[in-house]
C-alpha cells in the first residue's frame, strides 16, 4: 500500500511510482499505477466476509468526484446485501473472458511466429478455458475459477495445463489494462496458485522421443534408401546430419554452400550447410559440414523450388509425413522399429537420440557430438570457439556415423 491520504487531481495525473494510493474517504478507493505507468480506479471493500476489488475505470475519463460517488454507492450496496460487481456489470457492460479473448488475440496474432501457434492458443483457450469462464464477465473471474478448471488437467496433462494457465494469465492482464478488471491476476502463479496446485516440476511426467535402437539402425537404414519419394529423401538427410525436422524440411538451396576441391581439401569436408538462426531453436545460426553422403544426396535434389525437400506444391513438407513414414517402415518389417525403453514406435526426432547414444557408446567427442545436435555448450565465446574449430572433427563423426549406418564400421 502506497499510502492513504485525501488524493487531489494534481497527484492523480502527477504519481508515477508503482503502488495502491487510497483516498481518505473510507470507501476502500485507491488509484492503482501498474509498474508499466497505466493507473485505474480500483475499490477494495468487504462484501460477505470476502475482500473484493472492483475496478471503477480510467482516472483519464473518471474524476476523482465521480470515482468518490461510485465508490460510496458500492458501499451502500454493499452494506444492503448486492453485490456491486453485478450493479455495475448491469450498467458498465463489462465484456466476458471469451469476447476479451477474442480482442486480445487479434492483437496477439502479430507476435505469434505462425500459424500453427496462433491455432494453438485458440484451441487451448476453446478446449479448457471457456467451458468455465467463457461466459463469465471478465470482472468477476476469480481464483477459484481458474483453479477449477485447471485441476483436473494439472496431473494428467501438465505441459497443457501450464500453457491454458499462461494464456489465461496473458488475456486477464490485457483485460486490466483494458480497465475491465482490477485487482490481482487471478491466473498469476507465484504467491497465487502455486499455494493451491503442486509445483510443475513434481508432477510433469517427461517423456522422450522414441528413439531408433542402435541395434535395428542398419537394418532401417537399409529399408529406407529402397524407399523413394521426398519424404524418404528429407528422412535419409536427417539421419545422416542428426537435425530436427523443421530444420530438413524447411532447408533452402540458398542455405547450402559446395566448397571447390581445393577449399575441400583445406577443410576437410565438401561444403557447409548454413541454417539462419529464424529456423533454429535456440535463435543461433547452426552450420552443418557436409559430408560426401550428403554431397551426393543434396546435389541429386531438383532445384524447381526454393525448398530443398518440397511437397508436390512446392510447400513445406509437414512434419507428419516423415513421420507416417516411419510407422509404415514399422508395419512392413516383421520385427519393427520401436524405442528400446517405451516400446513406442520410433519418430524421427528420435534418430536425434539414437546419434547421441551411438556417439556414446563408441567414445566420439562429446562436445562435437552436443554441437551437431546444435545444443548448447559453455558460454558465448566458448559457443564461437567450438563453432569455428569443432567443424573438422564434426565431419569426421558423420562420416564415421555414416560408416556405422552403412554396416562398415
């Protein structure tokens, strides 16, 4: 609390310290400035033995004299047994959690990356917000409320039901900012939910990718160069270089560089394939030495689109069709491709394990192994230093993974 003193129009346009001002008139009328500098008029009164807080407007179109005037007649419903949330929702027409929604995602739409993004805030907030708090006034969403309807995800779906509460989080502050609400966000997690629901890390159930098994990557490998089609190709490039998917199938011809025989011999390698950091993970550009495998299953690919690995239209392959891919190598081979500890069928973010454990098992350097997995290691001018000086010893691992694949080593 910021202090409680009779404010005055000067102090109210003036006051740009972060914190609750009350007026002295007993009401529970404060003015609240958010530490991003907005303020509102926010009453905080007791309503059936509940502390409650009722956001009054924008000083910028409510005077200190008609905030006063609201406030005491909030009181008086108060005392009378009505709630004054309701009165003023009657006269306020404060917007429900869903038309909020709704506003905030047009605006959240600019910042998401894609589409698939914005969809999955759609359907999140569809799936498990508005069936509980879609129809409710935006003012009157409370804690219970929110726990609610994240308690019976929390356990099961943890990753989701951090997501829903995030997202919530994010249109109820918009909502406040909008001076449709006031008081605490009710989705907040620290000093708020985290006193009702078990902390993420105690229930979050990991689980990996499935990966190939050492054991059955010659006999995959095998089936899969008979395999034709640019699903098998963008698949065949992924196993040999260890990348995500996204980074396969959104690889450009503009992206990779063949060096001349010379350049070849001083490097050691055949080329370099340069990811822009807009396409990784980590927002870092990666560079993949290309090895002569690679060589010659990247110089095969038609150049008829940008895309290195397009669909039919000249568009991003999806992600599930290397994936489907791999199900069906699964049903045709009688002993099938599945992930030594889940028993799953193999993905191909999995391979990325599969790499690893193979690095692992026959002593390859761990840092070059982390590096072309383009994972993090040391600090920035350690990440420089291997970058430049580890790209040798990389080709000489894919070349040796290669060898491995290939049932020659």
């Amino acid at each position: 609390m910021a202090g409680q003193k009779k404010l005055t129009a000067t102090f109210i346009k003036a006051v740009k310290v972060s914190g609750r001002y009350y007026d002295s008139n007993s009401t529970g009328l404060h003015l609240y400035v958010r530490k991003g500098g907005s303020k509102s008029w926010v009453q905080r009164l007791t309503f059936k033995g509940k502390i409650i807080d009722i956001g009054l407007g924008n000083p910028t179109r409510i005077s200190l004299l008609d905030a006063r005037t609201l406030s005491l007649n909030n009181s008086k419903l108060a005392v009378q047994g009505i709630d004054p949330r309701k009165a003023k929702t009657t006269n306020t027409a404060i917007p429900t959690f869903q038309e909020v929604s709704n506003s905030f995602l047009e605006k959240k739409k600019a910042e998401l990356s894609n589409a698939k993004h914005y969809a999955q805030w759609v359907s999140t907030l569809t799936k498990y917000a508005y069936p509980t708090i879609g129809h409710l006034d935006v003012s009157d969403i409370t804690v219970d409320h929110v726990f609610k309807l994240l308690e019976p995800i929390w356990l099961s779906t943890n990753e989701t039901a951090q997501r829903t509460r995030g997202r919530i989080e994010g249109v109820l502050n918009y909502a406040t900012t909008k001076n449709y609400r006031a008081g605490p966000n009710p989705a907040n997690w620290k000093g708020n939910l985290e006193n009702l629901l078990p902390k993420p890390s105690k229930v979050q159930r990991p689980q990996n990718h499935p990966a190939l098994k050492l054991s059955d990557a010659q006999r995959w490998w095998a089936e899969l160069k008979q395999r034709d089609g640019m699903g098998a190709k963008a698949l065949m490039l992924l196993t040999l270089v260890a990348s995500r998917s996204g980074e396969i199938r959104g690889m450009r011809h503009d992206e990779i560089e063949f060096f001349t025989n010379e350049e070849a011999k001083k490097n050691g390698y055949l080329g370099l394939w340069t990811i822009p950091k807009s396409r990784m993970k980590a927002n870092v550009e990666h560079c993949i030495p290309i090895t002569q495998p690679v060589y010659e299953l990247l110089n095969k690919m038609p150049r008829q689109y940008d895309l290195v690995f397009p669909s039919s239209n000249g568009r991003e392959l999806s992600d599930m069709t290397l994936s489907a891919l791999m199900k069906r190598m699964d049903k045709n081979d009688k002993h099938g491709y599945t992930d030594k500890q889940s028993g799953r069928v193999a993905v191909p973010h999995g391979i990325r394990s599969t790499f690893r454990d193979w690095s692992a098992e026959n002593g390859k350097p761990r840092d070059a192994t982390e590096l072309q997995l383009a994972h993090r290691i040391g600090n920035n001018t350690e990440q420089a230093y291997f970058r430049s000086r580890l790209l040798e010893i990389r080709a000489e691992l894919l070349v040796d993974w290669h060898k491995f694949l290939e049932g020659k080593q």
